[in-house]
C-alpha cells in the first residue's frame, strides 16, 4: 500500500466513529495522537485538520483550552453519501448497466470547486475519456452523489447522459485507455496482502488507530477500482478477496476500537491518557510480514 495521508485518516476516523453518532465535537488532542499511532507527526495532522476547516468539511470550535473539531452539514454529506460503498454488499459492482457520460464547465476561477467535483467523479468511477468528457460503468447516481455541491454548483454546470455500446462501435479500447487495469489489480493485491496477514492487527499499539488505518485503506482501494463490468476483467480478479479480507479485519477490530474511543471521547483532557498506552497491554511486535514491512 502507499503511504497513508493525514486527510485519509481523519476521514476515516470521522466517517467510522462520528458521522453516524452523537459524540459532539472531537479534541484535537484525541485525533493527534490516534494518527500518531499511524506515523503521522501531530504539526501533520494540524496542517491538515486546518485544510479541512478551510473545505467546509470540519468546522472547529474551543473548550476552555482545548480545541475541538466536528463535522458540518457538508462534512455529514460528503461522509453519508461514501458509506453506502464503504458498507456495502458488493462494492466492486457496476451500479447497473450501459455507460454514465458526464461533461462540465467550470471557470478557471473556481479551482477548488472544479477539483471537489473531479473528486467526486473519481470516487464514483469516472475517469476522463476526452477533453471535457467524463465515463463511468454503470448507471451512477449523479444526482445524490453531486448534492453535496449543489449549492455551489451553477444551473447546467454538469450535463449527463446514460448510454449503451453500439454495435460496431466497441468501448474496450477506450475503457483500457481510461483506466490502468493491471494497476487496479495490484491495488487490490497490495491491500489483501497487508490486511490478511493476523498480524496487521498489531500493527499500531491502539486497536483504534488500526482500524482507522484499514478504513483509509479501503477508501483508498475503493477510489482506485471503478466498478468495471466483469467482461473487462479475468477469473483471478481479487477484488471479492479483497472484500473478505476488509471485512474479516474490520470485525476482528470493532470490539476493542469501540471501546477505545468511547473512553477517549468520554475523559475528561486533565484525565486523558494516550491510546492503548495504560488501557490494554502492550502490543507484540508485528512479525516480519507484509503487514509490517515498510509501504
């Protein structure tokens, strides 16, 4: 796997144990040290805890001395509208059948929305297939996966359309030059292989910040796979193994993670102790594995 960014996490965080909950807003210092536990340095995660306020994403706010961060309405539906995958039966599906062509325009004075937006498709598959032309398998939900940037967005700003191959006219060669298969492929081999391995549960000395590291994980390999029809694809396709070994991990985690951060949500700051230092025994080092060699 690549190397895990601070952003990843703190949406994995955020959409794991907050989004969903009635926590209220999170200390800074609780999402410090669970991304010190991951190898991200705390002036990294303030860095990009800022940018996240800046997004509209996080909103932050003061306690006395300490400083709090907790999801705006944006935040809640950008996070409610990627669950669905992330939860999912059978997140490596089409999403029906036929094609989703997409175009837009967008001033180049507005950079930061142009790149919410190519955010956006590329988590819901598209890539782009010419100037201006965006694709994607399936019969995606433009509507629900654009409402987070409705408000921003001008009338006809995005134009869609769905489509079917037409005889003569096959879409193989442009589906393999929009999207790199084998490096799909060796997406899902490189998650399988860290997160099958037992010992990628100790990987970290906090079973919260495991699991926060699997879900950025599987955001990251859910980004990179667009659903393509299985016709593109060989038997070997790992990406039901990839399915199993999430969810195999995922539950191996919840029990314990759950409770570290119930803890840690319910001390008080004078009281709080770092994660997984005094609550529960010390981890054993990781045997050399794929889980534990650097990626």
């Amino acid at each position: 796997m690549g190397s895990r960014q601070p952003k990843q996490l703190l949406l994995a965080f955020f959409g794991e144990h907050v989004v969903d909950g009635t926590t209220g807003p999170i200390r800074a210092s609780v999402l410090i040290n669970v991304l010190e536990g991951a190898d991200v340095a705390a002036p990294a995660t303030r860095a990009t805890l800022d940018r996240l306020v800046h997004s509209g994403i996080l909103a932050r706010s003061r306690s006395g001395r300490e400083t709090l961060f907790s999801l705006t309405d944006h935040g809640v539906a950008v996070l409610r509208e990627a669950k669905y995958r992330v939860r999912g039966p059978r997140p490596f599906d089409p999403q029906g059948s036929g094609w989703t062509l997409v175009t837009f325009s967008i001033p180049e004075g507005q950079r930061m929305l142009r790149h919410r937006l190519r955010s956006t498709l590329t988590w819901e598959g598209f890539a782009p297939i010419r100037d201006g032309l965006w694709l994607a398998p399936g019969e995606v939900d433009l509507a629900g996966s654009l409402a987070p940037l409705r408000q921003d967005l001008a009338p006809n700003t995005v134009v869609a359309f769905h489509a079917r191959e037409l005889a003569g006219f096959p879409i193989a060669e442009s589906v393999r030059a929009a999207w790199d298969i084998e490096a799909i492929r060796r997406a899902h081999l490189a998650f399988i292989d860290v997160w099958d391995d037992p010992s990628a549960a100790t990987m970290a000395p906090s079973a919260l910040t495991v699991r926060t590291m699997l879900v950025a994980d599987w955001l990251a390999l859910l980004r990179a796979d667009p659903r393509l029809p299985a016709e593109f694809m060989d038997a070997e396709w790992p990406a039901t193994r990839s399915v199993e070994t999430y969810r195999r991990m995922h539950e191996k985690l919840a029990g314990a993670s759950a409770a570290e951060f119930a803890a840690l949500v319910a001390a008080r700051p004078a009281a709080r102790r770092r994660i997984g230092s005094a609550d529960r025994p010390s981890a054993p080092s990781p045997t050399p594995s794929a889980a534990a060699r650097p990626r």
